[in-house]
C-alpha cells in the first residue's frame, strides 16, 4: 500500500473538509496540478471514517462536484474536455491502467446508463475497499458523463479553464498569487526575478506574499506550464515543440511531469483526447 495512490478529489471529498478559504482553495488546486494524486493510504482512511449518514453516494457526489468545480489538472481538463459520452469511458479506463491506484476501476459499457452496475474494482493493496471510496470514484463518472452532455450541447464545446479562470471563479482575481499566474499563463516560462519586474515588486517582496497565500512562484510556474502544455496536447504541433515551447527541459521531461500530474503520459493523453482509442 506504501507506494499506491489515489485521485486527489476524491480524498478530499471523503474527508469533507469545510471552512475552506478561495485562496486555500487556489493554493490547492495549484498542488494538484503539478501532482495529481495523494496517497492510498489517506483515501482508504478517509473512506472507512465516513459515517453511514455522511456516505451515502448523492453526499459524496455533491462533495465531489464541488472539487471538481475548482479542479485544473490536466487528467480533468481531459475527461471533461469530450462531448460523446463513449469518450469518457475509454479514457477512464485507461487512466485507471496507467496511474499507480492502490484500486483500479474498471467501467463496462460505452455510454450512459448506470455507470455503477457494469463497474469492477481490482485492489492493488491488502486493504478493504469501502463502499464511500467507490462512490466517490463514480461520481466523478457521473459528473464527467453530465459534463460531455452539455459541451455536446454547447456550439463551442468545453469552456477553456486554466488558472486564470479559476482565480475569476474564486473571486482572487486581484491577488499576487493570480497576477502571477496570468503572467506565466499569458507569457510562459519567464524567470521569477524578471516577473517580479513585470509586477513592479521586489522579488523577496513577491516570494513573501506568496508564501502568505500558501504558494510559490515556482509551483504557480509548474502549474501554469503543465495547463498550458495540456490545452496544446490537441494541436498538431509535435511533443517536443511543445515541451521545449513550455519550458520543460526535454520531452522526458514533459513526460514525467504529466505522468506525476494526471497518471498518464501526454501521448497518451493526446490520443485519448483525439478518440484513437
């Protein structure tokens, strides 16, 4: 169990945390861009904490979706990205085969209908799998299928999200934490000396700051390369331009970050989100 994993919107949803502020809500979903995954052992120890009454699925669904209303990594920006429901399926199931999961799950079928009846759990660990961890994992299912629904509805698809729209949603448009990530999101991979310059600051003065809001430079920097990379994994331009366009060392490189990030590879991320599957 030491080394296995688990989605980190499920953790937190078993966990059930409140009082939550919009910046911890940032500082979080900025961490979990860059690692998408906290260990087995807290999912399995928030599951088998929940109370028969604070378990039931339509409770954890609700406590899902609203991680999810403020997740960017690049595995969601993926499955929410499709608008046939068939695409969600496969590209589940293959996320599920390709990241560490202490449980892997497995979901029959290729449409809608009940995600629940045709889905198989296969344990990697020596550990019970409690019923709120499996809701858990299938609400983000269900909330995926709801999704593909209406960008299938919508003439343009899947609203763009990245850092800069979710400090819109949380309403911290005009803090330094998302100054900076509208700079590197707009501007890219630029030296955190020379972007404490562009926002007329020192840069002890903005590492200070950043730290009171519970982040870095360096992580804001990560994050924003990672969700630039991700939304450029659909175009035409090859893996290494983009990696070396985004700041990444090498195309290895790249490929470990999204590997940390979502659980998959950006090959094979691209090839889910072009339906070769």
């Amino acid at each position: 169990m030491s080394n296995s994993l688990a989605y980190h919107v499920v953790v937190h949803a078993l966990e059930g945390r409140a009082g939550w502020t919009p910046m911890a809500r940032f500082a979080s979903a900025v961490s979990h861009v860059i690692q998408g995954h906290l260990p087995y052992q807290r999912y399995h120890a928030a599951g088998m904490a929940r109370s028969p009454k604070g378990s039931a699925p339509g409770v954890i669904e609700r406590l899902v979706n609203d991680f999810l209303a403020t997740d960017i990594n690049p595995s969601y920006l993926l499955l929410s990205s499709f608008r046939r429901e068939a695409d969600v399926f496969v590209a589940f199931n293959a996320y599920n085969q390709s990241a560490n999961l202490g449980v892997q799950t497995s979901l029959g079928g290729r449409g809608a209908g009940n995600v629940a009846r045709g889905a198989t759990r296969a344990s990697r660990v020596a550990a019970s799998d409690p019923d709120s961890c499996r809701h858990g994992t299938l609400a983000i299912v269900d909330t995926m299928l709801a999704t593909t629904r209406a960008n299938a509805a919508a003439p343009d698809g899947a609203p763009h999200r990245s850092l800069g729209t979710l400090a819109l949603l949380l309403g911290i448009e005009s803090s330094t934490a998302a100054e900076v990530a509208f700079v590197f999101e707009s501007e890219g991979h630029l030296p955190i000396s020379q972007l404490a310059g562009r926002l007329g600051c020192h840069q002890r003065t903005l590492e200070r700051r950043l730290r009171e809001a519970g982040m870095t430079a360096e992580a804001l920097r990560q994050a924003a390369r990672l969700v630039r990379a991700a939304h450029r994994l659909p175009s035409g331009d090859s893996l290494t331009m983009i990696a070396a366009d985004e700041g990444f060392s090498d195309l290895a490189h790249m490929t470990r970050a999204f590997q940390a990030a979502a659980g998959m590879p950006p090959s094979l991320i691209r090839k889910l989100g072009k339906g070769q599957n």
